[in-house]
C-alpha cells in the first residue's frame, strides 16, 4: 500500500520482495504514508559468576608465600543486536582470569626478599546466532543487511560482530630491602610482557557483481547494494586477526637515612 493521490494504492509487491517484506511483522498501529507500527518483546539474558581464592603459607619463620586468583566470567544473550526485530540474536561474552604469587624470604636480620609474579587474561568475544536464508547474500558468510528508508526499521545481523579480543599480560618483580641502623636502601627490578590478539570482521577488498550472483533478484539487489549501480558490492566481512606484543621492564631504586631523631633524609630516583 503507497499513497497515490492521497489515497493508499495496492501497487503489489515483487515477487522478489516478497520474501525480505515477510520478514517484518504486521503492523499494528497504522501511521501516515502507509507505514505501521508494532511493538516487539523479546528477553535480555546474562550471567554471571566471580570466583575470589587466596592462600597465605608459612614455611619457615623466614619464608612465607602468598598467592590469589581471581575468575570472572559472564555472557549475554541480545535478542535486538542487528535489528528491533528480534531475528538476528548474538551472544556476549567475557572471560577474565587474574594469578597474583609472591615470595618473602628474611635472608639475614637486615635483607629481605620479595618476588613477585603475575598473570592477567582477559577475553572478550561476540558471535551472531540468528539468521535467515532470504539475507545469505553470500553462502557460508553472516547475514547481510537491508535498509528500505523512509524510517522503517533495519533488518539484519549486526555486521560488527563477529569478534574476539584476547589480552595476556605477564610480570615478574624482585626487590631487596636493605636497613641497618637509621638507613635503608630499597632497589630492584621489573619486567613485563603484554600480548594482544584481535580477531575481527573486517571487509576484504575482492568486490562480485550483486546482479550475476545465480538466484539473487535485481530488486533485492539494488537493496543490499551500498554503491552506486555498475561498481559491484564488497563481500560481507570476514574474520581477520592482528597481533601485537609489548615488552617492558623497569629498575628502581631509593634509600632513606636518619640524621637525627627529628630530621629524615630520603632519595627515591625515578624508574629507569
């Protein structure tokens, strides 16, 4: 139905619309210009669970260790992602995992040891779980998108998912506590490694022509078509990964001494 004359007209629709025009439900509230409204519900879910453990050892009156792990991990169910129309769901989830150790030995009545290492993990990752036949514009990849204009709603997937995002931090640190007297000295050293590994949709740069894809009508086409007619259609986005790593390290060092019962003298250089 489109206004001709002020007067809705049934002009028909396409046979090759008909199937992209199926996929939005029937409105239920008639608005101006042939265009309806209807409410769609649908539910959010997600999850949750955080685990906490810590463990405190002595092994001698001059060695004790010390260790805690942290888990957090949730997921999230989106029925809207790609569209108000609650077709095309993707999942949501996180998985964070956190090692802190350390060693404390007393080597003599005026050194003391600590090391120190630790572990950060974190992942956060998305994928598209719904999809429909009429918007597998290319076989094997995620649904495309459809945009008719003139306000009415998106169909489709949310084309910035797939993706994966995993991040690995490493540390190690030792420092020697040194005091006789009204001194003490404090130095030592650290190091840190970080790798980061995106993997992503990211469209590729082999174009198709839409109108000689076998099955895939002009009208749906020209629908899906985000170019002017006659350069083609970029093929839908694929997973791609990047990598990086990040590598550094530090040496600190200070001191303090007494002059006098009153007055305090401390030396704390900057990190190298």
């Amino acid at each position: 139905m489109i206004p001709i004359n002020g007067v809705l007209t049934n002009v028909g629709v396409d046979a090759g619309i008909r199937p992209l025009m199926d996929l939005y439900p029937l409105p239920t509230t008639p608005l101006s210009g042939g265009v309806g409204q209807v409410n769609q519900v649908d539910t959010t879910t997600g999850h949750e669970n955080y685990l906490l453990g810590r463990v405190d050892y002595t092994v001698s009156p001059k060695t004790s260790l010390f260790a805690r792990y942290v888990s957090d991990t949730a997921d999230l169910f989106e029925p809207f992602s790609g569209s108000s129309i609650p077709i095309w769901s993707a999942t949501n989830k996180t998985n964070n995992q956190i090692l802190t150790a350390e060693h404390r030995r007393l080597v003599s009545s005026n050194v003391i040891t600590q090391l120190r290492v630790g572990l950060v993990r974190t992942r956060e990752l998305a994928d598209n779980t719904g999809a429909v036949p009429e918007l597998t514009f290319f076989p094997g990849r995620m649904n495309g998108t459809v945009t008719a204009g003139s306000g009415i709603s998106v169909i489709g997937a949310n084309q910035l998912n797939p993706f994966d995002i995993l991040q690995r931090k490493y540390s190690v640190a030792d420092d020697v506590y040194w005091h006789r007297g009204s001194h003490s000295i404090k130095f030592g050293g650290a190091f840190e490694r970080q790798g980061n590994r995106h993997q992503r949709a990211v469209p590729v740069g082999r174009r198709v022509d839409v109108h000689k894809r076998p099955g895939l009508p002009a009208e749906s086409a020209r629908l899906h078509r985000r170019r002017p007619p006659g350069t083609g259609q970029r093929v839908p986005r694929v997973p791609r990964e990047r990598h990086r790593r990040l590598r550094a390290g530090r040496l600190e060092g200070g001191g303090e001494a007494h002059v006098e019962p009153r007055l305090t003298v401390r030396r704390r250089p900057m990190p190298a």
